[in-house]
C-alpha cells in the first residue's frame, strides 16, 4: 500500500463526471492511444485527454460514454499532444477499465 493520506489532501483532487464527445487515433503516441475530447459541462467546459484505450474499447463505444476524471492537473504534453484532464480507470497491465457513473449524471458533476 502506498502512503496514507489526509482529507486535505483528498480534498485538492477535483474529479468530475464528463462525456467523451470526439475520439481520434494517436499514432504519434508510444502505446497505443486514443485522443478524446470530453465535456464537462458550462463551469469546466471541454478538455482533451490522451489514454491507453484500446484493446478494450473502440472510438465508436467510446463516443457518448461519462467517464470520471481529475481535472485539476497541471497539462502534460504526450507527443504532440496537449493533454488536459486524467481519465481514469483501472490498469491490469495495457487494458484499462474505464471508470464511469451506473446511470447518466449531469456533465461537471463532482465526485466526493
């Protein structure tokens, strides 16, 4: 396990609930990627995310799918490619689960 943490510290990470609204192929990535566009609704807007996807899930699954992600990191460049917001799922080696709401919430919502 690895180090504890504290409510303030859970407290920075601002997880929204977003839909993925475009997805593009990322040759340019090192691993098989894809680049997606989420929205996270009138407060956040929309943000890019580049995310290892591909064994399991094809553009066409993804398109229209909430997802939850931190939306707080700083930006990271990957390739040629700004990435925005961290997508997240669960990692078993290269296949990612994605982790998403059971029934269709609003876009921006806040995990807490």
């Amino acid at each position: 396990m690895n180090d504890t943490i504290n409510w303030s510290d859970f407290a920075k990470v601002d997880m929204r609930i977003g839909t993925i609204i475009r997805v593009d192929d990322f040759p340019e990535a090192h691993n098989s990627s894809y680049r997606m566009t989420l929205d996270f609704g009138p407060e956040i807007g929309t943000l890019k995310s580049s995310a290892q996807l591909t064994l399991r899930y094809s553009k066409e699954q993804l398109v229209g799918k909430q997802v939850v992600a931190v939306v707080n990191f700083p930006k990271k460049q990957i390739a040629n490619f700004m990435s925005e917001c961290l997508v997240l799922g669960a990692v078993q080696g290269k296949d990612v689960i994605l982790l998403h709401p059971e029934t269709n919430s609003d876009n921006g919502l806040k995990i807490g």
